[in-house]
C-alpha cells in the first residue's frame, strides 16, 4: 500500500471464474502466493484463464514440478 499497489486477497471458496474476473477487472500482472496455489494458477492459464498475470512469486520453495 505504501507504493499505491492494489492488494487483492483471494479465497480458497472462489472458484476459478470468479478469480479470473477479479484478475481481469484489476488487470492484475503480479500474483504472490503459497506454493500450493501455483498449480491452481498455472492451470488457469493453460484453461486461457489468468490472461494478464506474467509473474509468480511464491512465498515457499516452488517445486521442480510447477
């Protein structure tokens, strides 16, 4: 907030249409995040879904897998 950044919190009950509209409406570029939604978020982008995110930054240690 300090730098005039939108901070967006998403919950484990938004399904993936809602998420991609919050994305979409925010024209969101950046997602930080736990490793256990990278996956979520890397299979909304193979579902054409997430179109404006570019960056994943996760909080964990990413797997070698995502």
């Amino acid at each position: 907030m300090y730098f005039a950044f939108t901070t967006i919190g998403f919950f484990d009950s938004m399904g993936p249409e809602s998420v991609d509209f919050i994305m979409n409406q925010t024209e969101l570029a950046c997602v930080f995040t736990e490793q256990s939604y990278i996956s979520k978020i890397i299979q909304m982008k193979k579902d054409k879904r997430a179109a404006t995110v570019k960056f994943l930054i996760s909080f964990d240690p990413v797997k070698p897998a995502d």
